[in-house]
C-alpha cells in the first residue's frame, strides 16, 4: 500500500503587510487562509525584524496551495501575496504540490474565491 502524505509542516512568509498586521491576533486572522498556525516567529512578535512575517504553519495538501490572498480591513483592499519555505515543486495554476505552473496539465487558471478573503479587524 502506497502511503500518501496529507500534511506538512511549513514556514511561509508575507512580505509588505502594514507593520500595525504584525501582531498575533491579525497575523492568527491572516494565516487561516493558509492553513493552521503552529507557530509565529517570535523576532517579528518581538518587533526585533520586520521585513516579512513568518509563520509555520500545518498545510494540508488535499487542499489547494494558495499563492495569496484578498485581505479587507477598514475599506481598504489588497492581495497579499504568500511564499513557502523549502517546498518544492509548487503550482499556482491548481494548486497542487508535485510540479511548476509550466507542466501543469490544467489550462486554466484557478481563481481565489470569496472564501479566500479575510477580514481583519483591527
């Protein structure tokens, strides 16, 4: 029986979000869009580095992998994009792990839906 892995544990990275985001409770809001939060690197907490927050998370890969996100807070409107640590062969065309946008076998494009949108209430 072949065994199939569902669940990895990975550190993403969000470049340029506004630095009042880089806190747990809207950084917990942001992440569920990805998956579920393990862990915020404690140097972007402590405000010690603030280029990109990086939060390891649980993503489960029967799910789409998402390349971003719609974030809406107080009128103001903006994708948020995502980059994954040390995972490999990523496409953004399905979603999938296991090979590039170039080979993928899907023609079209998959669209972010509403549900990928978050909220954040500051």
């Amino acid at each position: 029986m072949k065994k199939v892995i569902s669940i990895v544990l990975v550190w993403i990275q969000m470049s340029g979000l506004p630095l009042e985001f880089l806190n747990q409770r809207i950084l917990l809001q942001l992440v569920v869009a990805i998956g579920e939060l393990v862990k915020i690197d404690e140097y972007i907490l402590s405000g010690t580095r603030g280029k990109y927050a990086r939060i390891c998370v649980l993503l489960y890969l029967k799910k789409p992998v998402e390349h971003g996100f719609w974030v809406e807070t107080k009128g103001t409107r903006f994708f948020q994009t995502v980059a994954y640590e040390n995972l490999m062969n990523i496409c953004y065309r399905c979603g999938k792990i296991g090979h590039r946008d170039e080979q993928c076998p899907t023609k079209e494009m998959k669209t972010m839906s509403t549900k990928k949108r978050k909220h954040v209430s500051e």
